[in-house]
C-alpha cells in the first residue's frame, strides 16, 4: 500500500477541523443555514491556507442526502463520493492545464444539464486567475445568471490577476495566514496520532517556518520524520530548514546592530539557496520588534512565545522605532533585488546586513536633512561647516537650522530688480565659530582691467555655471570701496542662480582674492546691457579657450599633447 502524506490523510472534512479561519467557515455554516447560499463564491488567499479545502466542504455540505447542511454527515453515498473524489457532479478544473476559451464554452455548455445524482452541479475551478482573457469573457454570462442548480466556486493565490467583471460576480472570501499556535496545536494532534515522541517545542519551531501554512507545516513534518526519526528535537528542526532558530537570528541581528561585519558572515546560513526565506524570517523578526517598540510586550497581534517576547522587547528599546522601521526598508528593497537577480540572492542579502551595520549608516532621512540645512546655511555665511557630532539618531544637533528661524537674506519671493547679499557674505563672529581660512591673497594692486578677468577665472574653479553667467552678460561697473557688477535683464533661472547663497559666496572669494582684500558685491539686475563676449586670450586659440571653460565647468584637469597634435 502506498503511503500518504500527511496533508492528505488529515485533510478537513468538515468545518470544525479547518484550522484558523473561524470567519471564514462561519458565512458559509451561515449561509446554508440561513437558506443564502450565492450561486458564485471566489476563495482568495495564501498558499497552504485551506482554499481548496473548504471549497470542497462547502460542496460536500451542500449535496448532502441530510442537507443542505452545514455539518454533513459523511457517510452518506454523497459524502462518501466527495470525500473519495469520485462524486460525478463535483467537477473540479485547474485552469493552469485548462486556460483556453474552448475549455470553458465546453463547461458552459455542460452546466445547462441537470446534475446526475447529486442536487447541485459544483465546479470548483482551482487557481482561476490563469484563465486568458477570452476565457473569462466567455464565463461572464453564465457566471452571472447560471441555471439554478449550478455553483461555482473559484479559488486562487492572485486575486488581483482577475478581471472586476469577474469579481463583481462573487462573493469573495479571504483566507488569512494561520496563526503560529493554530499550527503547532494541529502539529501536536497529528503526531500524537501518529504515534512521534517530539520534544518539546518542535511543532511551534516547525509552525514558525511554514509561516501560515498548514500544508507547508505538514510536508515539513513529513520530512523530519524521513529524517530523524519518530522522536525530533529542536535542533532537528533547523537542520531541516538549513538555517538556524531564534537564537542564531538573534546573534546575527546582534552582530548588525555592534557593525561587527564578521560576524554577520558567520551568522548566515552556511548553505545557500533558502535566502530568500531565511531574509523572510528576519523581516518577520523585525516587524515584531516593532510591534514591541510601538505596542508593547503585551500586544494581541504579536506571535511569539514568553521567551522570544523577552528577545524582542530588548531589542526594540536598543534599536527604537526609527531604525527599526529604516532596517525594514532596507531589507524589502533587498528581497525585491533578490527577485530581481535570483542568482545573487546570496551577495544581495550580504551587503543590505553589511550597509545597515556600517556606522551611522541607518541615520533616519529627517536627521539627515537637518544636518544638511545646518551645512549650507554655513556654507552661506561664508564660515567652513565644523564636522558632523558622531551622534546616534536622537541626539540633539546644535548644528541644524530650527523651524521658525528666519531664512537667509534675500530669499524673498517676487522678481526684484535689485539685490543685495552683504549679510549672507559677511564671516560669521559668532563665539565658538570656525573661521574660513583665508586664501592666499594677490598682489594688493591689481593692474587695471585685470580685476574683472581675474575674479572670473577663480570663479570657474568654483562655480563654472556662475562664472559663464557673468562672462556672458556681467561687467564690473564700480571698483572702490563697494564693488558693483552690473548685469543686463535676465531670465528666471539665471536669476535664481544669481540669488543662490553658495553662488554669492563663491564670488565674493574670487572678487577678494583679485582685488586682495574682502568684497562684499553689490549686483544690479536690469540697470545695463549685456556687454559683449571677452576676446579669446592671445596666446590661446578658440578650441583651447573653449576646452579650459568646460574644464572648469565640471572640475576637470586638461592633458594636453602637443608632439602628437604637432605643435
């Protein structure tokens, strides 16, 4: 006699034994006892979940000779054919092997026949979301107003692969993941009926790997018992699974918050291949730890036993809210790059655990934004920006701009003809302050003409863009004690540049490195025309001319040839 897995021999047969999905069976019991039983119902849901399962039962429940009931007999000659699969007036389709338009005209036409023996024709079409789209045209009218002795009951894994014509048609019923005590308490019935001595905890160990599957839990009992016997233990188990239980997820996780890097390489799995559901367990893991930090210990929605609420308690006060939602992130975006590349599976989880134990790694994005306003807005005063507190996401920053601080001058709305930045230029004298260190100084009197092409070449070094600006359309109109450049009218995003405070203090520097001393530029808009483009350089041509602008433009350094140009 061959032997039967342990999914099938203690499949449901009625719905008391579905396990954990208590609303479920109960609109079903309700409709038939109410006499409301709809003509088309779509069971969507995980894999493992019972879908398949209490379709049949509903089936069965409905031609039973003692119903329709919601607790047939099973042993009447219709209980016993529906449970034994041969019932002639259960027909059930997977639309993976059936998925043409002609399976389905062959099924609609065979509805409008009375069933055999039966009182209802029930198909039940596994995994409908297959179906092509001329398949599901072809069904919608039957589907909608089906002769009435005919029931249909779908069920599928991809709900949302069904077109709303088609879900309009149904009533839809979700099937939820089993909880892990759900599982472990069918896990203990079936192995004491089985006759297995397991040690203590292995059938929650097992429940927690197959993660809301009843039938995953089964078929891994199955493949403990090949392997070890009648009498598993814990460690078994996850030697079943090739990874390891709480205790070595717990050290990894450990070894990513100390940014100890190898320990994270000898916390993974040693074999490779089951990445994608080890990376599960620690998004798992992870979202309960929040649970904890945002719900407490205590919460209902938390599954986890005395002990791992111990773990997870723990670790949710050393982490907080922010990183742990910030290490969830990073590791959702991981699995869908192991989607992507399922062949770097290994390398993608390596570095997504080596990225979150990098120091400072996993600042959340408000710290970040705060320290950068801190940043520019003294980078726009003019003083160099001290380096950043090696501090923890929570810690004070003295550094950053607060809400309600007054913004940098001259950032005011409107299109002004004349703007003026002395106080974004001026250093900061503030106590505690870092000066800017002052840059070497040209002769004290520059030649005259030279002032304007001088602060232009230093601006390219800076801000090339600027520096092209100002060439183009600027001209120095006034060197004394005030420097005054004048520019002729321009267009919205030049003038945005003009007014941009990184901008202005990099032309102030160029302007005090060419006259020697500190200016403080006053720029008028629309009070001159443009001046001319500047004659090229004599001692360069064109191209030369043109190759040093765009060198300065995007901070590059020119090599030049002249024995292989021929010069």
């Amino acid at each position: 006699m061959s032997y039967l897995v342990l999914a099938r021999k203690y499949r449901p047969g009625n719905f008391e034994e579905v396990v954990g999905q208590t609303t479920l069976t109960g609109v079903l019991r309700g409709a038939i006892n109410d006499n409301r039983v709809g003509h088309a119902y779509l069971f969507c849901g995980p894999r493992g979940t019972g879908k398949t399962t209490t379709a049949r039962i509903f089936a069965k429940a409905l031609n039973c000779e003692q119903g329709p009931t919601a607790h047939p007999c099973g042993t009447c000659d219709r209980c016993v054919a529906a449970d034994a699969g041969r019932e002639l007036d259960i027909i059930e389709i997977d639309a993976a092997s059936h998925t043409g338009v002609g399976d389905i005209r062959e099924l609609r036409d065979q509805a409008a026949y009375a069933p055999m023996r039966a009182r209802y024709k029930v198909y039940i079409i596994d995994e409908v979301h297959m179906l092509s789209k001329s398949a599901f045209n072809a069904l919608l009218k039957t589907l909608e107003e089906p002769p009435p002795h005919v029931k249909f009951l779908f069920a599928t894994t991809e709900p949302q692969k069904l077109p709303d014509t088609i879900l309009s048609r149904c009533q839809t019923l979700r099937l939820s993941p089993i909880s892990e005590a759900d599982i472990a308490g069918r896990l203990d019935f079936v192995m004491a009926a089985e006759g297995f001595t397991p040690e203590a905890g292995v059938s929650y160990e097992v429940a927690r790997l197959a993660r809301g599957g009843m039938r995953d839990a089964l078929s891994m009992t199955d493949q403990l018992i090949a392997l070890v016997g009648t009498s598993p233990t814990v460690d078994d188990v996850g030697r079943l699974g090739g990874e390891g239980g709480m205790r070595e997820l717990d050290e990894l996780l450990t070894a990513v918050e100390e940014s100890n890097q190898a320990g994270i390489f000898e916390g993974l799995p040693s074999r490779e291949g089951g990445e994608a559901d080890f990376l599960g367990r620690l998004l798992t893991h992870l979202r309960s730890a929040l649970v904890v930090a945002v719900c407490g210990a205590e919460a209902p929605m938390l599954e986890a036993s005395a002990e791992e609420r111990v773990i997870l308690s723990a670790r949710a006060k050393r982490l907080g809210v922010a990183r742990l939602q910030i290490w969830l992130e990073e590791l959702l975006s991981a699995r869908e790059r192991m989607r992507i590349l399922p062949m770097q599976a290994r390398l993608a989880l390596e570095v997504a655990l080596l990225d979150l134990a990098r120091p400072g790694g996993d600042w959340p994005l408000a710290e970040l934004e705060k320290r950068l306003l801190g940043l520019e807005a003294r980078l726009a005063s003019g003083v160099a920006a001290a380096p950043p507190s090696p501090t923890r996401p929570g810690a004070p920053d003295v550094q950053s701009r607060r809400p309600g601080d007054r913004p940098p001058s001259g950032q005011t709305s409107g299109r002004p003809q004349e703007v003026r930045r002395p106080s974004m230029l001026r250093p900061d004298t503030s106590p505690g302050a870092q000066a800017q260190p002052a840059a070497p100084s040209p002769p004290p009197d520059p030649q005259p003409g030279q002032a304007w092409p001088n602060t232009l070449n230093e601006l390219k070094l800076r801000h090339g863009a600027l520096a092209q600006l100002l060439s183009r359309k600027g001209r120095l109109a006034e060197a004394g004690e005030s420097v005054c450049i004048q520019l002729g009218a321009l267009p919205d995003h030049e003038e945005r540049m003009l007014k941009d405070p990184r901008g202005l203090a990099a032309l102030s520097r160029a302007l005090s490195k060419a006259f020697g001393r500190e200016i403080v530029p006053e720029i008028l808009i629309g009070k001159a025309e443009a001046p001319p483009p500047p004659p090229p350089s004599p001692e360069k041509e064109e191209g030369d001319q043109f190759a040093d602008e765009v060198a300065a433009i995007f901070g590059g350094t020119l090599e030049r040839d002249d024995d292989r140009l021929g010069r």
